[in-house]
C-alpha cells in the first residue's frame, strides 16, 4: 500500500488528492487555495524578518532600516510582507464575496461561513498589529487611535485600555507585546483555516449552480491542483508588480517617519483594506456607537446563514439578489473611498447614507427578500 | 456472603465474567459518599481557584511595570512660558499643554460657562490659578493631540476626527465625549516651578 494511503498521511490525500470535487466550479473558487498560499508566504516571510528585527521603541524604526539597507536581500523580504498583508485581504475579500455571490455562507456549510468570519477577524487583528512593528508615525497613531476604541467600554474601559497599553500611552510595552502577539496569531489562523478546510470537507464543496454536486464529482488532483497552480502563478505576476514596481503604492509615507507621540499626523488613516470599517467607525457621531457599529459590522457577515431567507443558494438564480449584491459591493467601495477621506462634508453625509445601507442590507432587505423572491415566483401559476 | 442490596447486576454491558462479578456492580457504601463528596469539591476548588491564580497572574504581568509607573512626575519651569504662550511637555508617554492665559482668554472662558457644554464643568473648576491652564493634550476621542490656537472656539482643535475644544479645554464640538484631562498638580517652589502628578493642591 502507498504510504499516502496511511494513516495520518491519508489526510493530506483525503484533502488535497482524491478529495472530490465538483466538476463545474471555475476560477472565482481559485481564492481559498490561493489565501492559503497567502498565509505561507506570510509566514515564511514574517520568521525570517523577525531574526532581524528588534522589538524596541528606540531600535524598532531602525532595525527596519537595517532590513532595507542591510540585510541581504531584506528589501526584497519586507516588501514581500507588507504587500503581502494587502495582497492577503485582497484574496480574501475576493473569497468572502464569491461565497456572498454564490450563497456558499448557506445550509449546510454555516460553520464554515462561520470559521472564515473568526478568521477574518483574527487576520484583522494580526494586519493592524503588523503594522505597528516598523513604529512609524502612522504605527504609533493607528495604535493609539484603535487602542483608544476599547476606552469605549463604559466603567472599565479606561483601565482596560492602561492594561492594553502595559503603561500610560503606546510605549515601549505596547511594541513588545504587539510583537509577540504578531508572531503567535499567524499560527492561530493557520489552525482555524484547517477546522474551515475539515467543515468544509465534511459537506464538500459548493459551486457556481448552488445544487448539490454529489453526482458529478472528479478528484482534485489533478484537475483542480492544476488549475490552482495556474491560479498562483497569475497572481504571483500581480504581486510582483507591486513588490518589484511600486512596493510603497498601498503603504503611507508618514510611516516612513519615526513615531513621535508628541506630534499627531495631520490625518490618520488606516491601511486600505480597513478603510471600509474605519469609514463606518467615524460616521457614527458618538463614540461607543461608532465602536459598536465598527465591530458588528464583521459579525454581522457570521450572522448570514441565518439571514438568508430563501433555499436557493446561487444568485444565478435569484436576479433581484443579483443587482442587490452590486450594490453592497458598491457601497463597500464607497465606505472604502470615505475612510480615506478627511472629516468634513459632503463625506460625513455619503459615509452616513453608506453606513446606514450596509446594515439595512444585512438586517432589513437581505431576510425580507425570500418572502418577496417566493411571492414572485408563485405569481400566477396557481 | 450475601448480596447488598444496592449491586445491580449485569447493567455492565460487558458480556464476560469479570466485569458483570457482583463487586464491579457494587455502587459504594453509601454513608461514606459525604466523605467522598468532601474530598472531590474540594479538590475541585482548589483546582478552579488555582487555574483562577494562573490566569490573573498572566494577565497582572500585562499591568503597567514598576519602571514605567516610577516615571510619573515631571517638574516644569514657569518662569520660560511667556503670557499668552502655551509649552507642551512629555509626561507618562504623553504630552501635556501648560497655557499661559491672558486676561482676554481667562474671561471668555469664564462667559463660556454658560454656553451649552457637552461636558458641563466651570472654567475655576479647571484651574488651580487661572492665568495657569494645564491639560493632558491627549484628544478624549481617540487619543490624538490637539493643535493649539485653532478650532472654532480659539482653543484646541484635533485634526483626526475633528473635535473643537475652548480656551479652558473643554469639548464643545465634534466627536469627542469628554473635556480635555486636567491632569494631577501643584505649584512649587514660590509657584515658580509646575509639578506635574503626585496631588493637586488648590
């Protein structure tokens, strides 16, 4: 017998090998192998940064110089990383709206759905950790301005956020612990992507039509490795033009300032990939709302399975959805392009009209439209 | 022997002989089962209060360090702040703005006590001498430092979210909940020199 046929080794052939799966799924469902990849280079990445990087509010800025400058090939490794966490949220946005499209969140695969939201939640916090390690002026501020949302907490807030901090502001206990925390995370997702893999592996794969594809199943390998394979060296390709081309176009150049806790930046934003949230954060005018709003606006999206009104999964079948999720797509961008924007009108009012969609989409339009899709496809048949 | 009557025989499961004997069956004498529920809760609480000590102790190693607490007060001389200026001075980590106010400035915060404040407090109430302002400049909202000389209420102004602030600091337009901190201090040696923490005395 093989030794892949083993056990312990027959779970990488029951996942990865003979895993059936259904025949018609076709390139948007490239995007949880290639988040996969994503978290390795990642990793591989953040192990080999950290052996030249010292977590200290003197040395942390410099230390991250050295690596541009000094270290052999250390450019090459830090731009990797920090447009890799872009690259990372771009495959996974990408991911989280092919399952939107598809109903893949639906019966019988909530827990998965569930699993993805836990895990975009940690890479959220693992990404803005990450980023305050170089200890710019964007690092120390985000820190403080995300840091001082739990100062929210009614009573208990400010002292919470005194034990966050390990003293009186973002310090140099701060950096420390973010940096332990940034090494240990990773490991976490990649743990919680296994149990997403397993339940998703238990009911095996959805697919475009949204039907059940047990008839018609083919082994991964090879068919779907391959495809994958192709998928990655497309998006290697894409990758590289901002690794190799344009490595500081998602950054912000005030993190290339050393952090001064004397001096706020004039307009802090967040990386892009939070504009979105941050944008609902600011337009709520009171400050524990706008928290609240900011973190449900994630859980919201783990709400979904049960949201959902209707027994068709695919929305190549529900067209009214279909136009509906343009439109969220559309207001994700708009809330998006407001987080990057100053404080001040018209943006406060188009981030409030934004804002206030999302959650009627999610919380109004998305439960009644099942009653609404049945009525309609009952009408005038009986 | 005879058997008690608390055995149940063969509920086992087991089809051999060995675990269907009658002293496999046998549920204990009854009047040591305090005894035994004495031993087990009790067992049981110090392993809870032990996991509980664990636990909090992690999290006290978070806590602010003895180092970092030790930096807690800050003197600062008057005498180099000319009137009408304002110094900023790092203290916990954070800046801290000591005005100079003018007689104009004094008096427009006293006529703003009654203006409609979010965060309802009077400018005496601010200030241990009034021509001596001091605040933590640390935005109430998330924790950026406000720009002096600015806003719409010739005080503070915070470029993050945009939260205005008065000449004695408090909150009177934007997002922010709460008045800039007046932070703990005294005035020492002659009132030449500002300590900043340890206790206010007025």
């Amino acid at each position: 017998m093989r030794l892949i046929k083993k056990p312990l080794f027959n779970i990488v052939n029951n996942h990865l090998i003979d895993y059936p799966t259904p025949i018609n799924i076709h390139y948007a469902w490239n995007f949880g192998f290639l988040s996969a990849m994503c978290l390795i280079i990642q990793i591989v990445t953040g192990i080999f940064l950290a052996m030249h990087y010292t977590p200290h509010v003197d040395l942390a800025f410099i230390s991250v110089e050295h690596i541009m400058r000094d270290v052999n090939f250390g450019w090459l490794l830090r731009y990797i990383h920090a447009n890799g966490a872009s690259m990372f949220f771009i495959v996974v946005y990408i991911h989280i709206f092919r399952g939107l499209y598809y109903g893949s969140y639906a019966a019988p695969r909530q827990f998965v759905w569930v699993i993805g939201v836990i895990i975009l939640l940690l890479m959220i916090i693992t990404a803005f950790i990450g980023y305050v390690l170089p200890w710019g002026q964007m690092s120390l501020w985000g820190a403080t301005v995300i840091t001082n949302l739990v100062s929210a907490v009614p009573l208990v807030g400010d002292s919470i956020v005194a034990w966050l901090w390990g003293g009186f502001s973002v310090d140099n206990a701060t950096l420390n612990r973010f940096f332990s925390l940034h090494y240990l995370l990773p490991f976490v997702i990649a743990a919680a992507s296994l149990v997403h893999l397993a339940a998703l592996h238990q009911e095996g794969s959805g697919n475009p039509l949204g039907i059940d594809a047990s008839s018609d199943k083919v082994p991964m390998y090879p068919y779907f490795i391959v495809k994958d394979l192709l998928g990655i060296v497309a998006f290697i390709i894409f990758f590289s033009f901002f690794v190799y081309f344009s490595p500081n176009l998602l950054g912000h150049p005030d993190n290339y300032i050393e952090a001064n806790p004397m001096v706020t930046p004039a307009h802090i934003v967040p990386e892009w990939y939070f504009l979105p949230f941050y944008a609902i954060l600011r337009s709520i005018p009171h400050k524990l709302g706008g928290v609240i709003c900011m973190i449900f606006a994630i859980v919201v999206l783990a709400l979904l399975p049960w949201i959902h009104s209707t027994e068709i999964r695919s929305s190549r079948f529900r067209p009214i959805y279909r136009g509906l999720y343009w439109s969220m797509a559309a207001c994700c961008l708009i809330l998006g392009w407001i987080g990057g924007m100053p404080v001040e009108d018209p943006y406060i009012i188009i981030g409030q009209i934004a804002s206030v969609y999302y959650f009627l989409y999610f919380l109004v339009i998305l439960p009644l439209l099942g009653s609404l899709e049945k009525f309609l496809l009952s009408y005038k048949i009986n | 022997m005879e058997t008690p009557d608390y055995v149940t025989p063969l509920e086992t499961g087991y089809k051999d002989d060995y675990h269907n004997a009658p002293h496999f069956n046998t549920r204990g004498d009854p009047t040591k089962r305090a005894f035994t529920y004495l031993v087990l809760g009790s067992s049981k609480f110090i392993a809870a209060s032990a996991a509980r000590v664990l636990i909090l102790k992690l999290i006290y190693t978070m806590s602010a360090s003895a180092d970092v607490l030790a930096k807690g007060s800050v003197e600062v001389e008057l005498g180099s702040i000319p009137l009408g200026e304002s110094a900023t001075i790092k203290w916990r980590g954070k800046p801290v703005f000591i005005r100079h106010r003018t007689p104009d400035e004094i008096t427009l915060a006293a006529k703003d006590d009654q203006a409609e404040l979010r965060d309802p407090q009077l400018d005496s109430e601010r200030s241990v001498k009034p021509e001596w302002l001091v605040l933590l400049g640390v935005c109430t909202h998330l924790g950026c430092v406000p720009i002096a000389n600015a806003g719409d209420y010739h005080g503070w102004f915070c470029p993050c979210h945009g939260s205005h602030y008065d000449v004695s600091g408090r909150i009177r337009k934007g997002p922010a909940p709460l008045n800039l901190e007046v932070p703990t201090y005294s005035f020492i040696e002659d009132d030449t020199k500002l300590l900043l923490g340890g206790e206010t005395q007025r």
